[in-house]
C-alpha cells in the first residue's frame, strides 16, 4: 500500500474536495440548466453550454500567465489559491438561488472560473509537496480519489434529487439547487487541511524594498525570458503543442457528455447514473496508469490515452444512440480520463524549473484551456451550423489526432520517461 507524506496527503484530497463539484458540473448541472431553459431545441442547449464552457476557459486562460509569474514568489502561491478557491466557492453556493437561465449561467461561468484557476495553481503545488519519483504516483492518486470522493456527496444529491419530492415532499427544483450547498460543503472541507499545511517550497525571492510597480515589470518580463525558454527547448515547445490538441478532445468530451446525451433523448437518470459508473471505473484506472508509467514510461501510457481517446470520439459520433451504448462511453472514459489528465500534469512537471513551476503551469494551463475552448467553440459552431450533434462530436477527433502525431515526433518518444 502506497503511503504518503501528510503533506502529500493533503495535496491529493483537495482533488477529493473538488471532483465533487467537477462531477455536478458534467452531470445535474447541465440537466438542470436544460430544465430552467424552457423553449430551447436540443442544438441551442447544446451551443449555449458549449458557450459558457468556451467563455470560462477562455478567461482563465487569459489570467493564468500572469498570475502565474506574480504567484511565483516567495508565498504567493497560497494566496491565489485561496482567493480563487473562495470565489468558486461562494458561487458554487449562489447557484442555490431561485433565477433564471442566463443569471444561472454566469453564476455558472464566474464559479468555474474560480474553480479551475484554483486547480492551475494546485497543480502548480505538485513540484512542492513531492519529488520527481514519486511525482506520477501522487498525482495519479489524486485523480483517482477525486474520482471515487465525489461520488459520495454526488450520491447524496442524487438521492435528494430522486428521493426528496416522495419522502420529504420537496420539490425536485429545490432538491436540485440544494445539491450545490451539499457539494460546497463537500470541496470546503477537504480544502481546509491543504490550505492549512502547504508550504511553498520553490519560488522566487521579493528583493529588499521591491515595489509593487517594480514586480508587475519583473513578472512581465519574467514571463518573456519563459516563452523564450520554451521557444528554446524542442521538447517542451513540442510536447505542449501536443497538450494543446490531445487535451482538448478530453476536455470536451467530459464537459460535453451529458449534454449530447440528453440532446439525442436520453433519459437523465441513466445520464446521471452512467456517469456514477466513470467515476468509479476512473478510480482503479488511474491508479493503474501511475504504476504502469513507472514501468513502460510516462509519455508511452499518454499515447496509449490519446489513441484510445480517438476511438471513444468515434463511438461518441457514429454509435452513440442509446443509453447502453452512454454507459459503454462512460466506462470507456472513465478506463482513461484520470490516467491521461495525472500523466500529463506529472509530464509536465518533471520538465519545468522547480522555482517557476506557477508561471510554467500558467502557460501549461494557457494550452489546456485554449484547446478547451477550441473544443467547446467547434462543437457549438458545427452543431449550430448543421443541426447535427453527431457532427459537432466528430470534429474534436480531428485535433486528437493532431496532437497523438505530435507526441509521435518529440524525442525518443518510445524510450523517454
């Protein structure tokens, strides 16, 4: 049995805390909005989440090099954590209020924003609070206990949301929206014990009497000489080029799934239930791909992701009718989601400086989120344009395959850890 470090620790049940609320957000969230959405056909559903996703990822992408560079020093990275984990937090809760579709659904894009800046900046944490060796196997369990964490309070809003009109007599609506202050609770409390024993290890030092002005043209230009860095090293440029394409047709995939289901008239309990189902097939999955790094190589088992990822996008398109066949895809995803999200956070972190791991995983994130709106914005686009969900679902396979023939030509591609 693997043990950890409390630090460590600590650092892994913060993806505990908030996998819960990533789950809501790919499961109850979207049938939610749908439901106060009245008068909608199935393609403006689809485009309007597909736009909010785009719109989120876009803004976070924006922020994170900057806030990456000035998070860089000396006990700042903590800060921008919390501010971050807080905003998401409070809007997580506000999502409970009683308000119509567009007001939920900047409530939706302010509190994604929050929380997925406070996870560019806990993946940051990972150079921290471990070493190089055991880098794949603590960020491999963070996703896996993500994975199977959430499903508990998830278990419990779906057993309110199901249970509640009968034996308590509530509405469904209102169950609904108390599933959000469950699972703020839920990401609160596995939030604290990081924040109150993380340290910064690695960071940049504030010289005796810098002004603030004087930091914000250090982090400027500390930003320049970065992109130089990665201009620089072919590898990197390379594998990050890869990220950009890959990690889109994952992104989409997760925030897009119940969605699409639901759009070719799939019942919301089996959306909701299949899902369930990921979350505990991406629990040993992910565990699993840690090990198998340490014995086959890191970049290897992301190729072996990436091309599994196409085939899922092919079923998704071509085969996706039912709902035997959604939970096919949702084991399917969840056999190698966690395993490709933990091995390329690990990748990537075993690449950069240590003392600039923020401002690096600020520019990882840029990539990551760009492609997330690349996704979303094509899928929105393509199903406007031709009515076709199928069609939109295809054309993230396109960028897939751009980027597994990316990852085919770095260096040593079949040796390299």
């Amino acid at each position: 049995m693997t043990k950890y470090t409390k630090l460590e620790r600590n650092w892994v049940m913060y993806d505990v805390g908030n996998s819960a609320l990533v789950l809501l957000n790919t499961s109850i969230v979207p049938i939610y909005f749908n439901a106060i959405n009245t008068g909608a056909s199935a393609a403006e559903l689809v485009s309007a989440w597909a736009n909010a996703q785009t719109v989120a990822s876009l803004v976070v992408a924006l922020l994170m090099p900057v806030l990456g560079s000035l998070a860089d020093y000396a006990g700042n990275k903590i800060k921008f954590f919390i501010g971050f984990f807080l905003t998401g937090l409070v809007l997580c809760f506000a999502q409970a209020i009683p308000m119509g579709a567009l007001p939920f659904l900047v409530a939706y894009v302010v509190c994604t924003i929050g929380l997925n800046s406070s996870m560019t900046f806990y993946d940051a944490m990972l150079t921290d609070v471990t070493t190089d060796e055991r880098m794949d196997m603590v960020s491999s369990s963070g996703y896996a206990w993500g994975y199977v964490g959430s499903t508990i309070p998830f278990i419990v809003c779906l057993a309110l949301i199901f249970g509640g009109p009968a034996l308590l007599g509530l509405d469904t609506m209102l169950c609904t929206r108390l599933s959000f202050v469950i699972t703020g609770a839920w990401w609160l409390a596995f939030t604290v014990p990081l924040i109150r024993t993380y340290r910064q290890r690695f960071g940049k030092e504030r010289g005796e009497g810098e002004t603030l002005g004087k930091i914000c043209a250090n982090t400027f230009s500390g930003l320049a000489k970065t992109m130089r860095s990665i201009a620089k090293d072919r590898a990197l440029i390379v594998y990050m080029l890869a990220f950009f394409f890959y990690i889109d047709g994952v992104h989409t995939v997760i925030s897009m799934a119940t969605s699409y289901g639901a759009a070719l008239g799939i019942d919301s309990t089996q959306l909701v239930l299949a899902l369930l189902v990921t979350q505990f097939v991406a629990f040993p999955s992910a565990i699993a791909y840690g090990k198998l790094a340490g014995r086959f190589g890191t970049l290897r088992m992301i190729i072996a992701a990436v091309v599994a990822y196409c085939g899922i996008v092919l079923f998704a398109a071509f085969a996706l009718k039912t709902a035997t066949e959604f939970w096919i895809l949702a084991i399917l995803v969840g056999l190698f989601q966690g395993g490709i999200q933990a091995l390329s956070r690990s990748y990537f972190g075993k690449l950069v400086p240590k003392e600039r791991s923020n401002e690096y995983y600020g520019f990882f994130d840029i990539f990551g989120r760009y492609a997330s709106v690349m996704g979303t914005f094509l899928v929105s686009v393509i199903t406007a344009a031709t009515g076709s969900a199928n069609l939109g679902v295809l054309s993230i396979g396109i960028l897939l395959v751009v980027g597994l023939v990316l990852l085919l030509t770095l260096p040593d591609a079949r040796s390299r850890a």
